[in-house]
C-alpha cells in the first residue's frame, strides 16, 4: 500500500474527529491559531504512527488514540513556547496569546460552556503543561488516572498528585476569571441592545448596558479597566464624532455572545473590520467584555475584512 492509499484509509475517520480535537488543542494552548496548528500536527502524526492504532478498540478507542497523540503533540509545543503564566492575573496580561474560538467551530459533544469560556482558559493556563494535560483529561475528557497515566507515560500515583495540584491552583484562582452563566433570552437580548447603541452612537445607552463592576480587558494589552465610571471614557471616546460610524454582527464565541464590529471611519466609503467583542452576562448586564483586534480573526469566524 502506497502512503497515498494508507492515508485514504484513515482519512475519514480522522476528520470526523478534527472539532474535537481542536477543542481540546485549545484548551492546551489558549489559542485558536496554535490550536489549528497542532490539530494538523496531530492529523500527520496519526498518518505517520497508523500501525500502532488497535481497530479492535473500536470508535471509542480511536478518539482516545488520538486524544494521546494530540496531547502529546500540544506537550511538544508548549515545551519550546515557554509559556506559562506565574499569577492570576484580571487583565490577561501575562496570557498575551489567547485568542478567541467562534463558535461555529465547535460542537455540543465536546466543547461546552463551562470548559471552553475565556475565564476557563485563563485558569488552565496558569497550570504547569504537564498539569494541565492532567486536569483536562481527568476533568474535562473524564479519563481515569490510569488512562491519563499512560497517555503520558508517566505513574498512576505521578498522574494523581498532578491533579491534585492542578486542582489546588484553579480552586485557589477560581474568582479572578468568573465563568458566564448558561446562555438566555435576556443574554440575546443585552447582545442585541449592546449592538443598537454602537450602531445608534449613543453611549447613554451602551453605559445602561454596564453593571456596576463591569471588567474591560483586551488582550495581549495590560489594561484591565473595573467599574462603570473607568469605561466612561472609553465609551464616549469610541461615539465621538470624530471617530466614525460603527457596524456591528453579532456572533458567538467560546459559548458566549459576542460582537464583531467595523469601522467607517470619516471620509472612508467602507466599514473596515476592527474588533471582536466578546460578552460575559449576568443578570440581564454585561459583566465583562473582553476585546480582541479582529483583523486576524477573518478565517475563524468566516466574516469580511470590509463591509459595504
């Protein structure tokens, strides 16, 4: 069999796991462009290592297969990256690499809320790499410590305390990043009126929209803004004259809202994209708006650079 015909063999059934995959890439490294990377990585490996693969173990059994090899690959990854974040930190300053992952990109089997929200994220990063390995396949893929121990080929009693200092750290820093609420008519709602008032340049009414602690953060930046009146200025800066005309498209990213916005600024014929707003909810408020520069999101979200 010609390597040609080999990977036809195993073709599909690999790409049927490729969402799943992704996910837990993300999870790994915080970032969708990396994850993208490692999942292809991942893809080439199992090409590459196909004899080691059981068929006997069935559906179940290949998921698990490649779930080790993507692990291990993101390891490898994260080995030569260095990146580890030293303390909790409410701005994602030390975590200059995440990004946002759309929505669309994801599926309910395995990517939910409460293990694919921004907060969530920016706990596990904290997380030494082999620690984290550890608390995703025990926590988030519900592998045994047996399982995890042999994914990465370390001892069972090695794989147990790892967890038991993951868990440790991400109780310990489970308030500086909240994770959002299930998602809600009045969740749609405060999107579709946070879109209206940008659009409408009424800052009044975008300020309405603020609950009383709201956090403002935009990564890779070190600036954290807390509270209503810290954003004031943020928000009247953004409406003044001056500044142009705001078209936003709402969307959803890591199982929160989120809006896309463009730019017309004076004198342009066109709305240029400009940034990626991503929406934590509570009670009927925003709570939290993390701020993403849009202009190398176009794949991931499949949205325009330009609007008429």
């Amino acid at each position: 069999m010609t390597p040609q015909h080999a990977y036809a063999t195993v073709n599909l059934p690999l790409e049927q796991h490729r969402s799943a995959l992704r996910a837990h890439c993300y999870r790994m490294l915080g970032s969708y462009s990396d994850a993208e990377d490692l999942v292809q990585e991942t893809m080439i490996r199992a090409w590459s290592a196909q004899g080691s693969y059981d068929p006997s173990t069935g559906e179940v059994g290949l998921r698990r297969w490649l779930y080790r090899i993507a692990t291990n690959a993101c390891l490898d990854f994260l080995k030569s990256a260095s990146r580890r974040v030293s303390s909790a930190s409410s701005s994602f300053s030390e975590i200059s690499w995440i990004q946002p992952m759309p929505d669309r990109l994801l599926d309910d089997e395995t990517a939910s809320k409460e293990t694919i929200a921004l907060g969530f994220l920016a706990l596990i990063q904290m997380l030494p790499a082999q620690q984290r390995a550890v608390y995703l396949c025990r926590e988030v893929l519900g592998w045994t410590a047996a399982e995890t121990a042999e994914t990465l080929e370390i001892s069972v009693a090695a794989a147990n305390s790892a967890l038991q200092r993951a868990r440790e750290t991400v109780d310990r820093n489970a308030g500086t990043h909240p994770m959002p609420s299930e998602p809600s008519e009045s969740e749609r709602a405060v999107l579709a009126a946070f879109i209206d008032a940008h659009q409408r340049g009424d800052a009044a009414a975008a300020f309405a929209l603020m609950r009383e602690d709201i956090r403002v953060t935009m990564p890779p930046l070190p600036a954290v803004y807390v509270g209503r009146d810290s954003i004031r200025p943020l928000l009247v800066q953004a409406f003044e004259a001056g500044m142009g005309e705001w078209r936003l498209v709402p969307t959803m990213a890591n199982r929160m809202p989120a809006a896309v916005s463009y730019l017309r600024a004076p004198g342009d014929t066109a709305f240029r994209l400009f940034k990626i707003d991503v929406l934590r909810v509570v009670d009927g408020t925003v709570a939290e708006i993390t701020t993403f520069d849009g202009r190398g999101m176009t794949t991931a979200f499949d949205i325009p650079e330009v609007l008429p």
